[in-house]
C-alpha cells in the first residue's frame, strides 16, 4: 500500500523535527507536549488507513471552552482531528474569564456569564475553585453514569484523579483530569553509599525522613560537610509549613472561611514541635544561628542552570518535581515524597489540574464524553509511555503509563496519593494580613528556638496574636 509508505515517512519526518525541538523551554509545558501528539496522530492516521470505513458518522460541530484555540490545539486538538474525523470543534476561548488579575469571584461571574452565551459542549478548566464553582451553580454535568458503563476505563484510571474530582464536589463527579503533576524526594545515592547509611523509602513520613536526614549530617562532621535534607523553606516556620501541607492543613495554622486560629491544636502542636526538633538537632547546620535559619542554603528546584547544595553533592535528599536534577555528577535516586501521619499513603505535591467537563444540558453530552474518554485511555497512556515522558512533571492519569513507562522512578509516582487541604470556599487573608501571619509564626518559632520562650508560651502567643489578626482582618473586609 504505497500511500501507507509515504505516510510513514512523513510522520518519522514530523517526528524527528519535533525531537530536534527538545530542550526549548520558552513555550512552556504546551510545546513539549506538541511532541507525542504529532507521533500519537501518525499513529491514528496508520490504524485509520488500514480500516474500511464504510459508513461515515454524521458531521457533529462541537464547541470547546478553553483558554484560547492555540492551546486547545496544541493539547488536544490532533487528537479530536484524528480520532473523531466527523468532529469539528469550534473554540470559544475565555478570556477575562480566565484572568488572575481579577477576583476570584468576579472571574467565577465572568465564566459563568460566558458559558450562558456560547453554550459551550466540553468545557476545559486549570482552577479547582473554578471547578467547584461552576459544579455548584448546576453549570457541569454529572459524569458517574458515563464512566460507570465504561468499568474497563475506570479500573485504570489513577485512584488519586478520581478522589480528587469527586471530594471536591461531596462525591459527585464533574469533571476528569488527563494528567497528574507529582513531586519526588531525590536522594544522592553515592552520598548514602559513602556514609554506610541506608537510603530512604517510599512511605516516609517527615519524622522519618528527618531523623534520616540528621544521620547524613552528622556523618560528616565538618562544619562545611554535607547536610541530610535541602528544604524548599528554610528555617523552623519553613520547615513547619512543609510538614503542614503534607498533613493537609495548609501552610499556616488557620482557617480564613472560619475566622480560627488553629496554632492550639494537637496536629499543628506536633507540627510544631518536630520542626523545632530538627532545628534543636542541627539537621541543617543551622547551631549558633539566632533565627536558625541565617544563611541557611535552600533547594533551587533543579531547574536548568540552576545550582544548589544538592547540584553540588552536598545534600543527601531534596524534594522536587519529576525531572528535577537530570545530569546531577552522582547516582541520583528517587523515591515518593514525605506522606502524612495518618494514612501513611498521601503526598503533597500529587494531583491533577487541568479538568475536561461537559456542560450540564448539551445536547452533544455523548460526543463530548467520547473525547473524554479517549483522551483518559488506555490507548493514549500506551502512546505516550512509548514516546516517553517529553515534559517535566506531568504524566498520564490512566496508571497503565506505569507498566509500559521507560524512564526511572515513575512506579513511586503512581504509589502516591494526594493530600486535601480543606476547601476555604474562596476565603482568604488580605494581602498585607496574609504576610503579618507568616511574619508571626516565623517570629514566635524563631524566638523558640533560640530559647527566649517555651513552646507553651510560643503556641499562646501565636494562638492570641494570630485570633487578633484573623478577625481584625475580617472587619476590614466588611467595611469595604
């Protein structure tokens, strides 16, 4: 079949232009992922010439909300042009919708306002509040009855996207995400080896993770040795924020949607606690620091170009997203990040953002779960698991990419779980107040340490000054 051959060629031809193009970062995670779905549309124009399509699906125009036609196209659109030849989408992009200079509220009005107009079949969302929004206003439609006719699909899809999609809306399903985000705890496999130390494991909690971190430290014992762990944050409130957010309380002790200070509970006084602990242990090389944090080093992200005590071969671990710290001068290895006391099984850094839901009264509800569905399958995971991960950080939702997978330490992504923080219902500090709360908790644990109050006295302070603050903060925006 010559025309078969000549449609090879093209597409090894598209292909190795795509990979010459590996590398440039200036178009974001959209371009790198314009690398498999030209090879993924190759791949349907093969199968499609080898089928006798006899009878031809009648034309269906079927309209895309989406942030704009160019990233529709670029994430999605070859797929519909391919596998859905009968399909024309027509693209209504957001606009203002979409826009992060306005509030959260008045983009919620936009949005809503917007699919009123355009009456839009599928419906593309990166934003959990926006999701939440516009499930409670009626405006998505429920999609169980949908995937519960399709068992094969949902056996397969990551455990983690479908707990998310359905506690955020009370158990009801609204929306699918294609793809998970999730971060690793590198560690320098060479160090651990060198220092007679085992490595750490997937399933550790920051306790464990931190006494493994001070066994590093304190196995090299000069004062510009190696240290166990290179935190995002640094210092004691740093520290304790971390903790907090894989424990699913969020980042500082407190409640916005409630108007609670919450320094004064057992999970934060824990929280609190191993924090200092660490600190008092000198984990971090941080002893005859005042604040304990004064020129403490800080992980950079492994981004390209960017160095950092890890880079170096100066810190045993660090946690960073999937493809951080490629090319480091060391055995590099990875397991899943920190999980809470509780489960033992939830990881913060785990989850999925871009969401594909259908309008609630389209008439096009079955076309628009089809691509869905595609989108979410087997066949596609398989593509890309091919192709091989082209882009950092992002991975297909449906878990058979890890069976089929060729890059390394991807099994541990797909053993985690995502961590909830309670849903604020759009309620937050003002600005000026949301840092005098962080200036807090960073004094009073500053002050802690350096044995200038107790830890009783440092959890009553925080507990009045951060209720006065929580609720001066309120009267504020009520007079406004």
């Amino acid at each position: 079949m010559p025309h078969i051959v000549c449609i090879g060629r093209l597409g090894e031809r598209i292909v190795r232009q795509q990979r010459n193009r590996r590398g440039c970062e200036s178009g974001g995670w959209r371009r790198h992922a314009a690398l498999w779905l030209s090879a993924l549309l190759l791949a349907l124009v093969l199968a499609g010439c080898s089928e006798d399509r006899r009878e031809q699906p009648a034309k269906v125009h079927l309209k895309v909300l989406d942030s704009n036609e160019y990233g529709f196209n670029m994430m999605y659109g070859d797929y519909v042009n391919a596998a859905f030849p009968n399909v024309e989408v027509e693209v209504v992009p957001m606009g203002e919708a979409n826009s992060y200079k306005l509030s959260l509220k008045d983009r919620i009005q936009k949005m809503k306002t917007l699919i009123a107009t355009e009456q839009p079949d599928l419906i593309m969302l990166s934003d959990d509040s926006m999701y939440r929004a516009l499930a409670d206003e009626g405006m998505l439609g429920e999609l169980s009855a949908y995937l519960t006719a399709e068992p094969e699909l949902e056996k397969h899809i990551h455990p983690g996207v479908m707990e998310q999609m359905r506690n955020a809306r009370n158990g009801e399903l609204y929306g699918l995400s294609t793809d998970i985000s999730a971060q690793l705890l590198y560690y320098n496999q060479d160090l651990f080896d060198n220092l007679g130390v085992d490595p750490p494991q997937d399933g550790m909690t920051w306790d464990d993770l931190l006494k493994l971190a001070q066994r590093i430290t304190q196995a090299s014992p000069s004062a510009d040795g190696a240290i166990g762990f290179l935190p995002d944050f640094t210092g004691p409130s740093g520290l304790a924020s971390l903790i907090a957010l894989t424990e699913g309380l969020g980042i500082f002790p407190y409640r916005a949607s409630a108007g609670l200070m919450l320094a004064d509970t057992p999970s934060w006084r824990h929280i609190f606690k191993t924090a200092l602990e660490a600190y008092q242990a000198d984990v971090f090389r941080t002893k005859g620091s005042d604040a304990g944090s004064l020129n403490q080093p800080a992980a950079s992200g492994g981004d390209a170009g960017q160095r950092d005590w890890f880079t170096e071969g100066r810190a045993g671990m660090v946690i960073a997203n999937y493809g951080s710290y490629a090319g480091v001068p060391f055995k590099l290895g990875a397991v899943a990040p920190p999980v809470d006391d509780a489960t033992r099984s939830r990881s913060y850094g785990f989850g999925s953002s871009f969401t594909m839901s259908i309008r609630a009264g389209s008439p096009l509800a079955k076309e628009s779960w089809d691509i869905v569905a595609f989108m979410m399958s087997d066949y596609v995971a398989k593509v890309r698991a091919g192709l091989g991960a082209d882009y950092r950080g992002s991975f297909p939702s449906n878990a058979t990419y890890a069976d089929h997978a060729r890059e390394p330490f991807v099994a541990s992504i797909y053993r985690q779980l995502p961590s909830f923080v309670p849903d604020e219902n759009g309620a937050a500090l003002s600005g000026p107040a949301y840092k005098e709360m962080n200036d807090l908790v960073r004094l009073e644990m500053d002050e802690a340490l350096a044995g200038r109050q107790s830890f009783d006295e440092m959890i009553e302070r925080m507990q009045t000054q951060g209720q006065q603050l929580l609720e001066r903060d309120r009267r504020s925006g009520e007079k406004q």
